[in-house]
C-alpha cells in the first residue's frame, strides 16, 4: 500500500525532506539497485509541472532517500495545491508507487534577491 503524505514548500526556497522506507513486517528496507523519480502535477490528469530530486543517502541503514526541490523551481509556481508521487523502479523493471500526496506550494512575502 502507499503512504500518502502532504508536503508544505514554500515558494522560491529550498525544500528538503528525509524519507526512510521500511517494509511492512520485516523492518528497514535496503536499498540496492532500485530508482526513485517524483513527478508533480497540478491534477493526475495534467502535464508534469516539474520534478523533485530524489537521492539515496548512503548510510548505515541503506534505506533512507532525500526529496529535494531547488528554490529557482518553485519561485514562478503559483502558490496552491499539487499532486505529487515518489516511483521506485527495481533494476529487474518492475515499478511500485512508494508515497503520494498533496504539495502545497505556499507564497513566500520576502525577496531572497534571486
């Protein structure tokens, strides 16, 4: 089953967000020779807005992924309600959605001047 999350970025700002997977019954999850991408739309049924970085984080668990977003991405994206969702393909091809949600792109009042 995926977990469904909502993220909260604000607009024109770094958004970074740790993810730690874990199987049901059998603990962490260690990732190998898997891939992950996440995409974000305004509705499922539109065109890809953007995409968020996701890396593994190489540690002492072997589970863990970051979602990144760069501030220059969200800052001409109106602020509001978005559709996202994390992939993970396995190097045999077969693909499994992991997370998925609302992200909620919010205004940001201050000028980092970029």
């Amino acid at each position: 089953m995926t977990t469904q999350a909502t993220l909260y970025v604000d607009q024109g700002t770094d958004f970074l967000v740790s993810l730690e997977l874990s199987q049901d019954s059998e603990g962490d999850f260690v990732i190998s020779d898997q891939s992950f991408y996440c995409d974000v739309k305004k509705l499922y049924s539109t065109t890809k807005l953007f995409s968020a970085n996701v890396e593994v984080v190489l540690g002492d668990g072997g589970n863990d992924l970051n979602l990144y977003i760069d501030p220059e991405v969200t800052r001409n994206v109106q602020p509001g309600k978005y559709q996202y969702d994390v992939i993970m393909v396995e190097a045999g091809g077969s693909i499994e959605k992991i997370l998925e949600g609302l992200m909620i792109i919010l205004p940001t009042i201050s000028d980092s001047g970029g």
